[in-house]
C-alpha cells in the first residue's frame, strides 16, 4: 500500500478509534466491577489497560514510520514493558529457556573439549601417534635414535602418580614421565624458567641432576605462584627435585581427561625407582610415543617410512621371557602412526558415544520447552487479539506485527541464553567432578570461549524462531475490521481448530523418547550397582602399601609384609586381612597364557587367563565363596609343591572332569613354564571391572614368590567386623606405621573401586534421569496450560452445556477427549522414533534390550498418569463453572 494510501485509511478509522477507546474504558471499568472490584479499583486497573491501548494509538500515529533501527529500538522497548506486566508468563519461559539452552551449552561444552578440539601446542595437526597404544622403554629407543627417518621429531611419556609424603599417609600428585625434548616437540614453552632439554634425560640425572617441569595450576596451588620457584626442591616418590620451569595455563598435559601436575625426565627413573625401574624391561608396556611430521608429509607417508625400519626396531626389542608363539606374533604386527591433534583416543573413545547421546537427549528437552513457550505465545498472541487487530486498523503492517511477536520471542531467548549460560557453567564443571574417582581425577579445559558463547547465541536465536514463528504467522489470518466491532474478539480462522495440537503431539512424543531412554539406563545401573560381583564390596577397605623406601632386602619383604597384615588383623574392629598382588576391579591386570594338555593347538591368545597372587584368609576377607577343595595356608611355602586355585570360568574352560589334584602349566616370566597343581576352586568374582565378563582366573600363593618376584607394593585388604570399613582408617595407620615407619600407605573403600567402575553408567543414569523428568516437567506444564487455553476459549459453550443439564463428570470427559488424541498420536510417535533410535544405545546397556517391553510400558503408563493429573486441573476448574455468570456475562 503506498504511503497516500494509509494515510487516507488512518483518517478514516481515527475518528472511530477516538469513539472506540472511549467506550473501550468504559467497558473496562464495568467488567473489573461485575467481577466484584471496587469501584475505585475497578477504574485503576481499566486505566492501566486502556494506556496500553493508547500507546499503541500513539505508535502507530506516524504513518509514514520511523527509521528501520527505530522501529527495533521501540519493538524492544515495547516488549520488554510487556515481558514486566506478565511476570508469571515470564518467568515461566526463561525458565524453561535456561534450563534447555543451558543444557545444551554444558554438553557442548564438554563435547566440544573433548571431541572437537586439538591439543593446545604449536600446529597440532601434523602430531601423529604410534598405534595409539603402550611401548616399552626398549622400543621408543630405538625409535627415538631413528625419528628423523620418518618425522621431524618424536617424543615419549607414561602417566604416573608421585607421592609427595616423606612417610605415612600418601599425598599423590599427578605427573609424567617424558623424554628430554618432549616439550620441544610438542611446541610447548615455558612461561616461567625452562623446559627439558636432551641432557636432563641421562639415566642418572642430567648437569643439574634431577629436574622437573611443573603445571600452572600446581604452581598457582602448591606455591602460590611465587616467582621464586625456580630452583625450589620438590619431593617426589622421596626424591629430591629441583624445579626448572613452569608450563601455561592452557597446556593441562598430553592426555585427554587428565591434567599433570610434575613432569619429570625418564632417565630418572634410574634414581627414583632404582634397580626396579623399567627402562630396560622389554615387557613393561607404559610409554605413548608421539612424533611430528614432516612439513608436508602425511601420517601413511610417516608410516611407510617407519615401516621400513621395523625389522631393526623389533629385533632389538624382543622380550627375552616370551614364548616363541608369542615373538612371531610381536615380529609380525606392524607398526601404524595415526593422527593425534587431540593427543590419545582413550578417553575421547570412551565417553563419545555417551557425550553424543546426552546431546541429543538435550536437545530434545530444548525443543519440548520450545513447543511449550509456542503454545504460551500463541495463548498469550489470542489474548491480545484486540491490541493487534487494532495496529492493523492503523496502517500497521502484518510484517511489523510479526516482528513485534518474533523480537519478543527473541528477548525471551536472550534472557534464557543468559541464565544458560551460568547453568551451563556450573552443570558442566559437576558432570566432570561426577566423571572423577579417587584413583583418577579428570580435567577438562572448560573455560567460557568463544566457541561456547557462540554455540549459546546460534541456539537462543534458533530456538527463538522455533517458538516465534508460530504466533507470527497466525498473524496472516486477522481481520483489521474486527479491531472495530464490538465482538471482534477472535483472529479470523482461528474457530474451533486446536490451537497447539501438532505442538503437543512433538512433545509427548519426544518425551516418551526421553523417559524410555531414562527408563533404561537407569535400569541399566541398577542392575550393575546390585550385581553379585562375588566380593563384599561394602565391607572391605583396601590398603596399597609400598615398601620401595624402607631399608628391606628384597628377601626379607615378603616378611615385612606379612607382619604388616598380621599388625592390621589385630586392630579392635578387624574381622580378617589378606594380601594380594592385584586389587580387584581397581582395572589392573595380570595374565598370561596356560597349557591345556587336552587342546595344545590352540594359539597363545585364546589361552590367555589372569592371574592372582594371595595370602591365606584373602578370599574370606573379600566374603569369595570356596566351592572345593582348601584355601591356601602356611604349609604353601617356598620350596613347597606349587600350588594355584581357580575361579569356576577357569575350570568350565580349561579342566575336565575333578579339578581338584589336575595340574596346569603358565608362562610366569623368566622362570619359563611353571606347573602348578589345583588345590581349590572358589566362586566367579570380578576382576578388572564390574561389567566385563568374569574372566578365567588362577590365583597363586603369595607365600611361593620367589625372592626376584618380591613386589614393592602390595594390596592389604581388611575386612570390618561390623559398620562402615572406613572407620579403621585412623587404627590401621597407627598399627602399620609401628611395623615400618618408612611405609607408603594409601587408604580407599573396596566400594571406592566399584563406583569407579561404574562413573560412565552413574553419569548416564544421572543425566538422563534429570533431562527425561524435566521433559515430563515441561510436557506437563504444556497439557496444563492448553487444557487451560481450551477451558478459556470455551467458557461460553461450556456454560451452556451445564445450563442445559451437562453433568460435571461430562465436562471433565469434554476436557479429556479433547487432549486423548494428541496424546495418542504422540504415544504412537514416540514409541516408532524410540524403536528408531534404540540401536544407538545397546551398546551402553547391561542385560537389557534396547527395546524392552517393561520399560516402554512403564515410561508410556508413566507420561499417560502425568498428562492425566496436567489435563484434569483445569478440567476440574471448567466443570465448576458457574452457568448462570456465564450467561450474564455473554
């Protein structure tokens, strides 16, 4: 429409709008009065409504508009007045806002951290890893002393935990062992003195002796962040080191999910560890290598080129111990660079799967809120009807209307985004202090950046145009005249059509989704938090003690350890102790293959098995069920016949017949093929981890180790006679320390071990639990508040029907039916788009189908009990209604 002609439609209706507001507020003031308001209320309130109108009177004046920035500038203005004369509405949608945009910005922050960045050091992208695996100290020498063959520099770590302690209690830190140009090659400097350089790595200490690089984050703990610790001495493991340089705070170490606190040189091992170090062990796996390409080479060129030094590398680096199977095999397999920006995939490959699913999880919960907010901005568009039929009669157009709903929309998703972002802030900072267990802490870079904020505005714009579109649009269908009727009170079109239905049928259906998936992972913790794993994990506290700083002889530690575990089977509260060489479910591991005298074809790896070396009463500490035969006891020595029992998976797979008096023989080291006899078998019970399947397991006595397998560190288990195993901590201290004051002890809970094990399926469990009861949450509230809508809408014809005898009970199955369809629908979609989705997930599951009947019912009869309470509220309110007020005020 050109400009003469709005201004001759603006004279036209102006001299009935005059009339109009007049008789406007009049109407106003009778209604607040009928509705039993005084009259000096009466008339306070109808002002406050009838200003609004004359505002929108006093905008729309200008016909010719105002500048395009001056029209935001005031459609801000004027909904931010909005948003503060409906508190309620508003705090009702930027709650919901925040909690979805929140959710959705934690876990991409977390995704992001751990999925999507690189490591941050100096052109990550040409970092490549050896097979992202385990090397010797052996084998990263000879590739160390070839890197230049095939990279353009190659480095070396191992993760370890130093204790700071002199004596008694451990106070572990996190640290690495690295070879001396580990930081020059990643391209990490320091920001305060040095880093390593190829001296400090000599056995023995370099020019300066013993050295170490510590964290920011350390420096800023353990010093305060003096200036002056350069050249301060640091104990570790009880050795002395002296601090050359701090790293910058961006850099948290090489590994994903774990921060360092101490770097410390390889060669030092040599000092540190003594001649138990494994810098010439060709069987101890610990090391990541890691090298830099070449400019322009890629990661398979890298490859071929160490490929064609293989042979020399293996030749040299053969363990002396192993079979011959076993060494073709280690000739054989080859050896692969892969890519490494984002450093090893061990914790990236563990939590993807979980991060990626949580992700859509809240981006469901997202778009529940935003079919809520939908149905409430349509309400609230329907109850300013009059307002925006009345802009339209002044020469607004449908556009300026629309971006008056859609700016609206945005300020409320601004403000959500807002509130988002600090949920997000405290959400992802729990889940990862949920992620973290008393054997491993993970750290993850969170700070707020650019990528986090961005991804927060991408999703509050998206997600208001999601929910403020629909009002928009509904704009197409009024009618200006009505804005000059009397009855006008209605957008043309809108009828009896429902007014959010396919809004509603989104959101049963998602949060059937949401509940399903709830439904089984938390199932699927359950089920694993009460599995019998064959321990008595409640009442067992496990002590690691470490002799490697006592004056001990190698021959006389198995005597130190045995006067340590009869000091602790003496404490008031003790009801047994044993030793062992392996904790169970602490995820470290013993094995080796065994000859089976019935299948001697069978290749080293299928004959694998794990073992175990224990002190007699182990068993009944940790409440193991002997199914036959004896425990071991003190006639098992030395020098004695050699001796082993077996878990009952090891005698269903390598013994027939009475397994009792059969002998087995396994590779145990150096000593070659050792034949032990079976004296017992005892029950299946975990060994590495909750979840994986009960392995084959030989357990050995302790008392039978030779004096060169004398461990340093043992596993002392104590069983409480009665409450919580914890309470002994102070007692066992006391009694162990008076045995060995140089003694290394570290105390935690058996049950410490188990939730360890379980922290991917509690966090799971957790969040999933949280997201499926804030969908029902949200679900609920947008049942109630279209049952409500609906109850409004049809005041009148509710009236009616109870005027003409309708019983209450007919109202409320009014009511009902008109939400029974849409929640049907819902159902319908729901369960197709969960049977969908369901093999993304099987993976994550223990003992249960992805598709579980008993979990898709229960989540169903669960959604339909809760739109039953939302929906009969305010079908309640409707059958209360009074007909004859109705009536007088139709």
């Amino acid at each position: 429409m050109t400009w003469l002609g709005r201004l001759l439609r603006r004279n036209r209706v102006e001299r009935q709008l005059d009339a109009e507001l007049r008789d406007h507020l009049e109407r106003l003031t009778n209604d607040y009065r009928r509705s039993g308001l005084s009259e000096q209320e009466a008339r306070r309130r109808a002002r406050l409504e009838f200003g609004g109108l004359e505002q929108v009177k006093e905008e729309c004046r200008d016909v010719r508009g105002t500048r395009w920035l001056d029209e935001i500038g005031q459609d801000l203005r004027y909904g931010l007045r909005l948003l503060r004369q409906s508190p309620a509405f508003t705090l009702v949608a930027v709650a919901s806002l925040a909690l979805g945009i929140g959710a959705n910005s934690a876990i991409f922050a977390l995704v992001d951290d751990v999925l999507l960045k690189s490591l941050p050091v100096r052109e990550p992208q040409r970092l490549i890893l050896l097979d992202d695996g385990s090397w010797t100290n052996p084998i990263w020498e000879q590739v160390r002393a070839r890197q230049f063959e095939f990279s353009d520099g190659a480095a070396a770590w191992s993760d370890v935990r130093f204790d700071l302690s002199r004596a008694g209690a451990t106070e572990f830190v996190e640290g690495l062992w690295t070879n001396g140009s580990f930081f020059d090659v990643l391209g990490v400097p320091a920001v305060l003195g040095r880093t390593f350089t190829v001296a400090d790595d000599d056995r023995g200490g370099g020019p300066d002796g013993p050295v170490a690089v510590i964290s920011y984050a350390f420096w800023q703990r353990q010093f305060g962040g003096e200036a002056a610790v350069i050249g301060r001495t640091l104990t570790l493991d009880r050795t002395p080191f002296t601090i050359i340089g701090v790293t910058p705070p961006s850099f948290l170490g090489p590994s994903q999910g774990r921060s360092f606190d101490v770097a410390v040189p390889l060669g030092t091992q040599a000092i540190v560890r003594g001649p138990r170090n494994w810098l010439d062990a060709r069987s101890t796996w610990v090391l990541t290598i890691i090298a830099r390409l070449k400019p322009g080479q890629t990661a398979e060129q890298a490859t071929l080129a160490l490929r064609g030094i293989q042979p020399q590398i293996r030749a040299a680096t053969l363990p002396q111990e192993w079979p011959p199977p076993m060494l073709d095999q280690y000739l054989r397999d080859a050896l692969t660079f892969v890519p490494a920006a984002a450093g090893p995939r061990d914790f990236r490959t563990r939590y993807e799967q979980p991060l990626w699913i949580i992700m859509a999880v809240v981006v469901m919960v997202l778009l529940i809120a935003c079919a809520n907010i939908a149905n409430l901005m349509m309400a609230r568009a329907a109850g300013r009807r009059h307002e925006l039929t009345m802009r339209l009669a002044l020469g607004a157009s449908r556009f300026r209307i629309a971006r008056q709903l859609l700016v609206e929309s945005l300020l409320l998703a601004g403000l959500g985004a807002i509130f988002g972002l600090l949920f997000a802030q405290w959400g992802s900072q729990t889940i990862v202090r949920q992620l973290s267990t008393p054997r491993s802490t993970v750290a993850l870079d969170l700070t707020l950046d650019w990528r986090v904020v961005g991804f927060t505005a991408l999703v509050a714009i998206v997600t208001a145009l999601l929910f403020g579109v629909a009002p928009a649009l509904r704009i197409r269908g009024v009618d200006p005249n009505d804005a000059l009727k009397e009855q006008g009170r209605a957008f043309a079109g809108e009828g009896r059509r429902p007014l959010g239905t396919p809004l509603l049928v989104v959101q049963v259906a998602l949060t059937l989704v949401l509940v399903m998936a709830a439904g089984l992972f938390v199932r699927t913790f359950g089920k694993l938090a009460t599995l019998d794993i064959g321990l008595d994990k409640g009442a067992v506290l496990v002590v690691d003690v470490d002799v490697s700083r006592t004056v001990v002889s190698p021959e006389a530690r198995l005597n130190l350890f045995e006067r340590v575990r009869a000091a602790a089977a003496a404490v008031p509260g003790v009801a047994g102790a044993g030793l062992s060489l392996i904790t169970p479910v602490s995820g470290s591991g013993w094995n080796g293959p065994v000859e089976q005298p019935d299948r001697p074809d069978l290749p080293p790896r299928q004959r694998m098995t794990f073992l175990n070396s224990a002190t007699p009463g182990w068993f009944t500490t940790y409440g193991t069920k002997l199914r036959a035969g004896r425990d071991f006891d003190a006639a098992d020595a030395v020098g004695a016949p050699a001796v082993a029992i077996a878990n009952e998976t090891f005698i269903r797979r390598y013994v027939k017949g009475n397994p009792l008096g059969q002998t087995v023989r396994f590779e145990r080291g150096p000593q070659g093929v050792k034949p032990v006899q079976i004296v017992g078998v005892v029950q299946d019970a975990a060994y590495r981890a909750v979840r994986d399947p009960i392995p084959p397991v030989l357990y050995l006595p302790l008392t039978q180790a030779q004096a060169e397998e004398n461990p340093t560190r043992l596993s002392l288990s104590v069983r409480a006679a009665t409450g919580s195993p914890v309470l002994l901590t102070k007692s066992l201290a006391a009694a162990i320390t008076e045995v060995d004051p140089d003694l290394s002890l570290t105390f935690r809970p058996l049950a410490a071990f188990v939730d360890g094990a379980l922290v991917r399926e509690r966090l799971l469990a957790m969040l999933s639990g949280f997201f499926g009861g804030l969908a029902l949450l949200l679900a609920g509230i947008g049942l109630y508040g279209m049952t409500s809508y609906s109850v409004n809408r049809r005041r009148a014809e509710i009236g009616i029907r109870m005027a003409l005898g309708a019983r209450s009970s007919r109202v409320v199955a009014l009511m009902f039916r008109r939400i029974a369809w849409p929640i049907a629908l819902g159902l319908v979609a729901g369960g197709a788009l969960s049977w969908w989705a369901s093999r993304y997930v099987t993976t994550l599951l223990y003992d249960l189908d992805a598709r579980d009947p008993v979990t898709f019912i229960g989540a169903s009869v669960f959604l339909c009990a809760v739109s039953a309470v939302a929906a009969w509220l305010p079908a309640r309110r409707a059958a209360r209604i009074d007909p004859a007020r109705v009536l007088r005020e139709a």
